[in-house]
C-alpha cells in the first residue's frame, strides 16, 4: 500500500476497453508488437509520485493499493481518465482561417490551434472544418495492465530521481546532503551554464525536492566560475 509522496516506478500497458487497441506503454517490446512505437522515446519504467497528479487519476487512485512488485490489470473509467465526452466542443471554423495559420487540415489529423490546445479534424468539406476539441480519449473506459517495479525508499535515491527528471538521465549534476538532511547543496557544471532554461530547471528541482522529499530544507545551487571556465 503507497500513500502521498512514496516515490514508484511502473511499467505498463495502456488500451481502449472497447477497442483493445493499445494506446501507450513503457515498454519497447510492447510498443513495437502494438505498431506505436517510436524510435525517438526512451522506453523506461515511469516514476509516479503519489500525490502529485502528473498520471491519470484513476491510475494514481489505483496505486495506492499496489505492493512493490505486484502486478495488476485495473480498469479507468471516463471520468478518471480523459474525461466524458463534451458536445459543445466540437465547433466549425472556416478552411481559410486554418490555411491563413498554415494548417492544412485533413481528416483525423490532430492540429494545434492558435488560442492553444489541440482539435482533431473531423471532416473538411465546402470551406468549413468540423473540429472536436475533446481529448481523443475522451469517454473511453481506459485498462492498465500495470507492474510495480521499484520503490525508492532512500532521499538520496529520490533526489537523484529528481535530478533526472529535470535534467535527464546522463546528467552531470552532482550534490551533496548533510547529515541533518537540512541542507541539499548541488554543484552546477559548467556545461550548463549557457542552458536557456537552467533558472527554471533550477526552480522546479528544487521545489520538487522540498515538496516531496525534504519540506525543511534548503536546496542551494553553487555554480563555480574561473579562468577554465572560459575556455
């Protein structure tokens, strides 16, 4: 059983109950039998922290009663997963008003819209689009066929999977607790310094850390200029 801010990695298979057809997975063997694999995605177990809601609610809910180890195949209705179909989402909009943000819709495909979002297109006929601005998933019951593989119990170990989180797997970054586990010092490496994003990369490491790790400590960030570092 996990409660709030137990740190588990999972692997799974996702599908559509109605279907069967599989929708997502962790797994490169899966992926590849399923025809949905892609070659630029690092198949790997999933890290969920409990409590933080980046996975599907009713996954998550779900987890709760997991064991390390355990393997489960749970079913997710709608209203857990990617919510119930809404009517009033599906809209027409002109084709000149998509070609003129350079969309060239055509059915089923899946386009950003300029407001933000996404619409699938669903049909295209005599000027007008019919958009659906549900989730793709919307209204379909969801099953996870779902193992536990690793739980981290240690601070270190979930900083350090906090750390490649936020700045991946072969990152370069390197820190240090004290003993009182008041302090998490981390060691910028020069390589990162010109990275457009570190300040925010920076930010939410940190709050990840205080959030689900250590609420009473200080995480600092020491980045160490000299002559070498110009070089």
């Amino acid at each position: 059983m996990f409660k709030d801010n137990d740190f588990v990695y999972i692997d799974y298979v996702s599908k559509i109950k109605d279907t069967g057809e599989v929708i997502d997975t962790t797994i490169e063997e899966e992926a590849k039998k399923a025809n949905i694999y892609d070659p630029e995605k690092k198949y790997k177990p999933l890290l969920v922290i409990i409590g933080e809601h980046r996975v599907l609610e009713g996954l998550e809910e779900a987890l709760r009663n997991f064991n390390e180890g355990e393997q489960k195949e749970i079913e997710i209705p709608p209203s857990k997963a990617y919510g119930e179909r809404d009517p009033s989402k599906v809209k027409l909009v002109s084709l000149g008003e998509l070609k003129r943000q350079g969309i060239n819709p055509k059915p089923n495909m899946v386009i950003r819209l300029a407001e933000g979002g996404y619409a699938t297109v669903k049909s295209v006929s005599g000027g007008r689009v019919i958009l659906d601005l549900n989730h793709p998933y919307a209204g379909k019951t969801i099953i996870y066929n779902v193992k536990v593989v690793k739980v981290l119990k240690d601070e270190k170990e979930k900083i350090q999977a906090l750390v490649e989180r936020w700045f991946g797997e072969n990152n370069k970054m390197t820190f240090e607790l004290t003993e009182d586990k008041k302090s998490v010092k981390f060691e910028v490496p020069k390589d990162y310094f010109l990275l457009e994003d570190l300040q925010t990369r920076k930010y939410v490491l940190a709050k990840d850390i205080i959030t689900f790790v250590l609420p009473e400590s200080v995480v600092s960030f020491v980045e160490n200029y000299n002559k070498e570092t110009f070089k």
